[in-house]
C-alpha cells in the first residue's frame, strides 16, 4: 500500500525560508505572490493490505519522526 505524507508548518509558526522564496519571487517579478509556505512531501510505501493498520502506523511514523509536532502539521493520504 503506498502513502504520501504531507507535513508543513503550523499556521502560527514563523517560515523563514518560505519568506526568503516570496522574497526572490517579489524580485524577479512576481509581485502577485501573496506567501509562500515551506513543506515537504514523502512517499512510503508499506507492505500491508489492512487500511486501518496503515493508518495507525502511519500515525505513529509521522508523531515519531516524519513531523515536528511542535512546529509542524501532517496528514496522509492512503493509496490501494
């Protein structure tokens, strides 16, 4: 079964980086850009077929290692 995990920053917390590529978009002439947030994208793939053990490991993959919790948000979505 194979998983993508999306993880970005928590609305609250500041992305600098996501604030230096709205910089360069302003300056190479992409004023429209209102903001640019920063995140990361993984796939995984797992060998089970039960969707709801995928699911909670998953979980346990993305509260343990895969995510910041303190800084950053998840979800997951399931594919098969």
């Amino acid at each position: 079964m194979k998983a993508t995990v999306y993880v970005t920053i928590k609305q609250n917390v500041l992305d600098p980086q996501g604030t230096a590529v709205q910089g360069a978009l302003h300056s190479m002439g992409f004023g429209e850009v209102e903001g640019v947030r920063i995140g990361k994208v993984l796939e995984v793939e797992l060998a089970t077929t039960d969707r709801a053990e995928a699911e909670t490991r998953l979980k346990d993959m993305c509260e343990k290692l895969l995510a910041n919790t303190v800084v950053e948000d998840y979800r997951f979505e399931l594919e098969g």
